[in-house]
C-alpha cells in the first residue's frame, strides 16, 4: 500500500507538467478571478464558434452536456463536455478563445461524469445562494446551464 501512495506522489509532479504543456500555446491568458462578463470580453472567438469547433471533434448527433469560458492554466479558454451518443462517458474539449483551435481533450468515463454531478448541484445551490443575497445575476456556469445559457 506505502508503495502505491509513494508511486502516486512520484507520478503526480509529471501530470501537472504534461497537463500544463497543451496550455503553453493558448493565444489569450487569463486570471481566475476574472468575471466571467470581462472573460467573454477578452475572447476573439464566440462562444457559439467554440461550441460548433468543440461538437465537430465527435461524430453527429454529439451535445454539449456542460461548460463555457473560464481559465484553465492561466489561458482563457471555452471548456465544454461533449456527449457522443456513439460512445461511452463524454470529452471535456478545451478551446482556445483567442483562435478557436482545440488544445485538449479529456475523455471521462461514465463513472467520473456521474462523480461530478453532486459538485455541479452544490455549483448551482451556490449560485441561486448569491443571487439572493447580492440581487444580482450570477455568474455561476451551473447557473447558466439551467438556465439555457
């Protein structure tokens, strides 16, 4: 059991760095505690531009189950994960909002898409929360989802 927990600590440094390097040629950096109204501004690519470039990388009939902008690795990115009837689990496809062009793609299995489901309701319980206490719209993506947006 040490060995495995050893092997994980040892493995986890090497992840980072190979999950950094797609974000390396990201066209548009971003900070995390920029408002989602001043990221969109930021984007040259539209948000339905980033949807139709992230549904083109599965096969027809694919939907976006979630996502929007927001930064990942210091670059603004659109996120979304993509639900391809023909296949098991879904693809979180990160788009560059600066060139439209795809930098990764995570595949999730049914089992991990079916884990964050209860972050994604604390997410939007969270929203509906601030909506109330501030009085002003969230920008919450788990709000925007149920809302359509």
């Amino acid at each position: 059991m040490k060995r495995i927990i050893l092997a994980a600590l040892l493995a986890a440094p090497l992840a980072l760095s190979a999950a950094d390097k797609e974000f390396k040629s990201c066209s548009t950096k971003a900070s995390m505690t920029t408002k989602k109204a001043e990221l969109l501004q930021a984007a040259k690519v539209k948000e339905d531009e980033a949807k139709k470039a992230a549904l083109a990388t599965a096969g027809p009939g694919a939907t976006i189950v979630k996502g929007g902008i927001e930064t990942q690795d210091g670059c603004l990115v659109y996120a979304y994960h993509v639900k391809d009837p023909a296949k098991s689990g879904q693809n979180e496809i990160y788009v560059d909002a600066g060139t439209g062009a795809i930098l990764k793609q995570d595949h999730e299995s049914a089992a991990r898409a079916a884990l964050e489901k209860p972050v994604d309701k604390t997410k939007e319980l969270a929203g509906k929360t601030k909506e109330k206490v501030t009085g002003e719209p969230s920008t919450n993506e788990a709000m925007a989802n149920k809302k359509g947006g």
